[in-house]
C-alpha cells in the first residue's frame, strides 16, 4: 500500500505540473459550461417582431402592448402593404410578424371569433415554432383574461402545464448534458494519454520489471484523475447552481455517487484505449474524436435518440453518456432517487467491469 500511495503522490506531481493538462482538466470545463448555458440555448429571446395593425383601437393596442412587454420580442409597429411585408422577410430584416384585421374591436365585443395571423421566417424551422409559441401563448393568455373579465361564454379552454422547467430554459437541458461530456473526455484523454506516456519514454519498462504489480499501476494512474474530476464535477454544480440557477432537485450524495461511477467507467474505457495504442497521438484522437462525437449525438442532451432510426438507436446504447445523462437529468432535474435510475445505474457497472476486465487482461507485461 505505501507503494501505491507514493505512486498515486507521484502522478498527483505529474499532472498538477502541467500548465496544458491543468487548462484542459479545469479550465474545459468551467468554459463548456458557460458556453452551453449562456450562448447555446434553445430560447430565442429579443427577436424583432413587426406589427401590422389594421385595427388600431383598444384591443389591438393592448395585445401590442402585452407582446412588447414580453422578453422574447423587441416590437415595431408598422403600416406595411403585403408585398412589402414580404420583402421584409426577404431581407432577413424581422423573424416574425403579427396581422392585426380591421375592426378587431368591434368583432371582439360582439363575441365573433377574431383571427390574429401570425407570420414567421420558417427557413430556420425550430426559431420559426418556438417564436410562433410564444406569440400564440401571450395571445391566448390576453384573450382569456379578457373573456374572463367580460363573462363572454366560451367552448373549450386549453391549460397547459410545464413540469420541472416551466419557464422553457435551456440550461436545465445542457447542463446534464456537459457534465457527461466534460467527464467523457477529460477522464478517457487523460487517462489513456497518460499510460502511453509511459510506453514512449520508455518509464514503462521500469515499472514492469519492478515488483509493483500491474494492475496496481492501472490503479495509481487512475486515481488521480478520479479526484480531479470530482472536483470539476463540484465546480459545474457550483456554477449551474449560482450562476446558471440550476440547483440540485435531488439527493446531492447520489449524485456524487453516480458521478464517481460514471467516472470510473470513462477511466476504465481510457486504460482500454491506451493498451491497445502505443503513441500519445493516436490514443487522444481515439479519446477525443471518438467519444466526442458519440457524446454529441448520441446521449440524447442535443438530439432526441427517439427521432433516430433503429440501428443509431442500438449504437447509442453502448456510449456511456446517455445513460449517465438519464441518471443526471432524473436527480438533478426531476428530483428522483435510487428507484428511478437503478436500471442505468447497472449499465454502467456493468461497462466498467467489462473494460476494466479487458484491460487488465490485455496488459502486457512484456514490451514488445
């Protein structure tokens, strides 16, 4: 054991002398958060919003009020004929625009059914929904409070609720989402990187005709990174928590508890990487391009795996994120324990014994 400490304490000196490797270990992180939590969202806010009024009298003024009132829309009010509406449009000058009809008023009063058209740029089809939502639920909301003030009978009512995210964010999404990304790369790159190191400067041999046992140096080479990214797993909650407002819903323990297993699969998938590479190179392009694409696509944080075929479906079982990003998302988001991501949680051991296994097999104890 005191040689496994002093090894571990010598890979501690190794990694935390390192200025690039430090950048990548912390500094990744924290800008990955910001960056998805801030720029990277699926809210569209401050679109400009064009108001042709046909009406102009009480009602239309109060729905253009309620409109400019909202965060979503900067509102311009203007007296444009169709075809200069289209041209508009054209130009990319405005992303939504709102028909108000002649006599909106008079029609409202009488109780008709009044129709507000809505126009919207659909060459970028999801701004082109998500903007034609948030004008249909103000319009929705004025005219119910309306109806409801002048006791007008009506058919139907429509009540919509959000559960976990009512306001829509997109930083409840993401960050699930970089927390399994952050982790995949930082643990399989550096970990697999850091054994190959070994074998090109030929420290490796040393180690191997020592009696520390090699499934020891697999240990001491692991551990350190497994602290690390415990920490950086406590510097994303910290910044979700303050400054993206996402806190914790759940059991903060068990969602240490996953990370640390969601950790050590990464690590375990890096030392499979790095026994069967022999050069620093090949192994980060392995690391990197080949799980951070899977992480991307296939964890489910960017693109829904329900909309995807079948087989894409299948490969998206075996990236370890999606599974980790379920557990992430059902603790931290929803508020749910043990019960609810027991399931993920054994894809996961299960994967992390299946790697460590195959690596410690495959780990030769004579250089070639």
């Amino acid at each position: 054991m005191q040689q496994l400490a002093l090894f571990i304490r010598k890979e501690f000196i190794h990694v935390l002398r390192d200025r690039r490797t430090l950048l990548i270990l912390f500094g990744m992180p924290v800008m990955q958060i910001l960056i998805f939590g801030f720029a990277l969202s699926n809210e569209v806010k401050n679109a400009r919003l064009v108001v042709v009024d046909h009406g102009r009298d009480l009602a239309t003024a109060a729905l253009i009020a309620r409109l400019d009132a909202s965060r979503y829309f900067e509102v311009e009010q203007v007296a444009l004929s169709p075809p200069a509406l289209e041209a508009t449009f054209r130009r990319g000058e405005v992303k939504v625009a709102v028909v108000f009809p002649a006599r909106f008023y008079e029609q409202w009063q009488h109780g008709r059914d009044v129709a507000v058209q809505v126009i919207a740029d659909a060459s970028d089809p999801n701004t082109a929904t998500t903007l034609t939502q948030y004008v249909s639920a103000i319009v929705y909301d004025h005219a119910t409070e309306q109806r409801e003030a002048q006791a007008l009978p009506y058919g139907l009512r429509v009540e919509t609720r959000m559960l976990y995210n009512p306001q829509l964010e997109g930083a409840p999404n993401y960050v699930p989402g970089v927390m399994a990304l952050v982790l995949m790369l930082v643990c399989v790159m550096m970990t697999a990187v850091s054994i190959v190191r070994e074998k090109e400067t030929g420290t490796l041999e040393v180690l191997l005709v020592s009696p520390f046992r090699p499934v020891l140096v697999i240990v001491a080479k692991a551990v350190p990174y497994l602290i690390l990214s415990l920490v950086n797993v406590g510097t994303i909650l910290v910044l979700s928590t303050t400054v993206l407002h996402v806190p914790v819903q759940g059991n903060v323990l068990l969602l240490l508890a996953e990370s640390i297993l969601f950790i050590t699969t990464c690590l375990a998938l890096g030392i499979f990487i790095s026994v069967q590479t022999s050069s620093q190179q090949v192994a980060m392009l392995i690391s990197l391009m080949g799980m951070l694409l899977p992480t991307i696509l296939f964890s489910g944080f960017m693109f829904p795996i329900e909309n995807m075929p079948v087989p894409l479906q299948v490969i998206a079982h075996a990236v370890p994120a999606k599974w980790y990003y379920i557990i992430v998302k059902a603790i931290m988001i929803k508020g749910l324990g043990i019960a609810a991501v027991w399931k993920e949680t054994l894809v996961l051991a299960g994967m992390t014994a299946g790697w460590l296994f195959i690596s410690v097999k495959r780990f030769n104890i004579r250089l070639a």
